[in-house]
C-alpha cells in the first residue's frame, strides 16, 4: 500500500496529494462522512480518480437509491494505515497548507 501511494505522489501536485489524503484520514479519525464531490473540487477529479483506481481510495453510494451523496473513504484498514504513515512522514510546510480537512466533511 505505502509503495502505491509514494508512486501516485510522484506523479502529483504534493499540496494536492497531501490534502486529498489528509481529508480521508481527518474523516476516518473522526468517524464522519466524505463527500467525493468535495474530495474531488478540493484536488481535482484526476488525482481522486487515479488514487480510487489504484486502490488507495473507495467510493461508495451508500444506499444506491441514487438520492443520497457519493462518498469516499480508505479502500481498506491497510490503505488506511499507509494514508496516516505517509502523512507522518510528509508533514506539510506552514506555506503549503490548503485548508482544513475538517471543511469537507459531511
């Protein structure tokens, strides 16, 4: 999982990078809801498709009646745990922050 994620950072934006993941791991710990559409305006709708297909992420529409929001979340407890590793080991800069995770949650 960790060697998936560094490939898919290489290829991004690491602002970006690092935010997508930071709003992933900021709902897990908190036990909330992600809406995709947020994800995917916050960083763009390429890097959440590629960190998706690689199965970074997973997106779900819960219920399938079609009426409720998209969600994503980690696609498994050790993708989870390879989020919040490579967060640890990346830690934003004050100058390349953008936003609180916490402003994308549902």
């Amino acid at each position: 999982e960790a060697h998936r994620i560094d490939r898919i950072a290489a290829r991004s934006d690491l602002a970006s990078f690092r935010y997508a993941l930071a709003l992933v791991a900021h709902a897990a710990s908190s036990e909330q809801m992600l809406r995709l559409s947020d994800v995917e305006n916050a960083v763009g709708k390429h890097l959440v498709a590629e960190l998706i297909r690689e199965r970074v992420l997973y997106a779900d529409l819960p219920g399938g009646d079609g009426q409720t929001v998209q969600t994503v979340t980690a696609a498994s407890p050790l993708a989870l745990g390879a989020i919040y590793w490579w967060l640890t080991l990346h830690e934003p800069q004050p100058d390349e922050t953008m936003g609180t995770a916490s402003s994308h949650i549902v």
